[in-house]
C-alpha cells in the first residue's frame, strides 16, 4: 500500500517467509522503489524490528529485489508438512482403490490433466492450508480421515466418499490464481470453486461417454460439501457419504486454523479472536 506523509511517500508491506509473514514499513520511498516491488518478488532486506501496538513491525533500512521467478518464490513461502513426491503418492493410493467404474474413470482423468496444478495450489487465500500444496495436503487428510471412518462404520460407500474428496475442491485450481499470491480469478469470483468443480465433473463424464446414477452422485457430492446454502453450496447434502464429507471437511479445516493459532502462542494463554471460529478465543493449556 502507497502512502505519503508530510509530501514523502512511504510503502507498507507485508513480507512473508516459510515461518510467517510480518508487516513492514519502508518510510521515503524512491519513485523506483514504488514502481518495482509488486506482490511476490523475493526481496532482501535490511531493518529493525519494532512494536506498534501489540504487534511486531519491520522498519525497513534497505530492500533489493533478488527474483520474480515463480519458481525461486515458491522456495521461500509456507509449504505442506509433506514433499509433492509424498502427496501425489498419497492421492495415487485413493485413485487407484476406486472401484467404481464411472467415478474410477473421472477421477482419474481429472487428475492425470490436473494433478500437477493440485499438488502446489494452496486450499485457500486464507483461513485454512493457505500454504504452497495446502489443497493436496488437506485433500489427502481427509482421506485419511474417511479410511478412519469407514472403519468404524463399513457400510459406507467408499467409492463415494474417496471420490467426492478427491474432487471437492478441484475447482480451487481455476478459481485461485496460483501458489504465489494467490487471488480470485475473474471465473473464481464470478462462479466459485464448487461450480467450477462440478462443471469439470460434469465436461469429464461427456467426453467419456458416462451417465447415470454414480455421475449424478459425484456432482451432488461437488456441488453439496460445504454442507448449507448460506456456506456456498447449491444444494444440501442428501446422502449420508455427503454429509460425512462436509463433517470431515470443516473438521481439517477448523483444525488446521486452530493449529496455526495456536502456533505462536505461550502456554497458559489465548489466541486472538479467529473470525471463521464464530471470533472465538482459543486456550493454550499449559506443558506439564
């Protein structure tokens, strides 16, 4: 963001590496400064670290430009717990106990055109897994997840429920701008990751050639897992497969929020207020 004061013009940043972000302030700012440093460069820099307020600021002495390669970016951002290698491994596993012919087919042509974008986009802007090969990770979670719970219940249709994960939020990839900065796109804003999604569903099974009930199923899975309208979705969950993978979906989500809270905070003490939590504050419990 561009300021001025008292005639000079000054920046305020947010710099970001793979252990958090931080904002800072580059007072006087030079007419090239202003022109060059856009969202995502690598940058180095040189500072102090002061408090305003409650939180900690950066106070910027010097800045050079070091890259805009998307490729070196990625290098200094948040990344999932596990390699690219680990999750496309993970996912295989899922894809390859389908056993449902048409939803076996769609997924796997989905992700042999896609799987490369999917294992580095972020599962979000914010919020949630917003990290590079966040939408992997989460995906494969709640995989992990629905294993879980099909063990406990086994009268569960896995083909649903692994098929549905897989491709509840594949939409994420046209509707997010990439792992770097990632922002709405025009189709992003305008129709949203589960449209998106379910329209990719439903490209895939014409051009295979595929209809009838299980199509339909998938779609409804896509289209209904953020559970209630006024969460985004079309339509309500109607089988018990949908309703277990809005339950699955909002826990990993809720979890990893609360885990990224938690993170930076003493023991014996709350986090800030977290919006998507209905701006509740959560405790750290103290080590014993």
């Amino acid at each position: 963001m561009i300021g001025r004061n008292n005639k000079a013009t000054y920046l305020t940043l947010v710099l970001q590496d793979d252990s958090g972000t931080i904002d800072a302030k580059l007072w006087n700012a030079k007419p090239e400064q202003v022109e060059s440093l856009k969202m995502g460069c690598v940058v180095e820099v040189t500072g102090d670290v002061i408090r305003y307020g409650e939180e900690l600021q950066l106070k910027i002495e010097k800045i050079d430009i070091v890259s805009t390669d998307p490729e070196m970016q990625i290098q200094y951002l948040k990344q999932s717990p596990l390699s690219v290698e680990q999750l496309q491994a993970g996912l295989q596993s899922y894809i390859d106990q389908l056993n449902d012919e048409a939803i076996a087919l769609i997924v796997s042509t989905l992700f042999e055109r896609h799987m490369q974008a999917f294992l580095r986009y972020p599962a979000a802007s914010r919020n949630h897994h917003e990290y590079v090969s966040g939408l992997s990770y989460h995906t494969l979670c709640m995989l992990k997840m629905a294993e879980a719970v099909c063990g406990i219940h086994p009268s569960l249709n896995k083909d649903f429920l692994y098929g549905g994960i897989l491709l509840h939020d594949l939409g994420k990839i046209i509707e997010l701008s990439g792992p770097v900065v990632p922002e709405y796109t025009l189709e992003g804003k305008l129709l949203g990751h589960i449209s998106i999604g379910a329209n990719l569903v439903a490209e895939a099974a014409k051009e295979l050639g595929l209809e009838g009930e299980s199509v339909t199923i998938l779609k409804h899975l896509v289209l209904s897992h953020h559970g209630k309208m006024e969460f985004g979705s079309p339509v309500l969950p109607q089988i018990r497969e949908a309703e277990v993978i809005y339950m699955i979906d909002n826990l990993d989500a809720k979890i990893n929020m609360l885990d990224k809270a938690l993170e930076n905070v003493e023991p014996g003490h709350f986090t800030k207020r977290i919006f998507p939590l209905d701006n509740r504050s959560f405790y750290k419990p103290k080590e014993k």
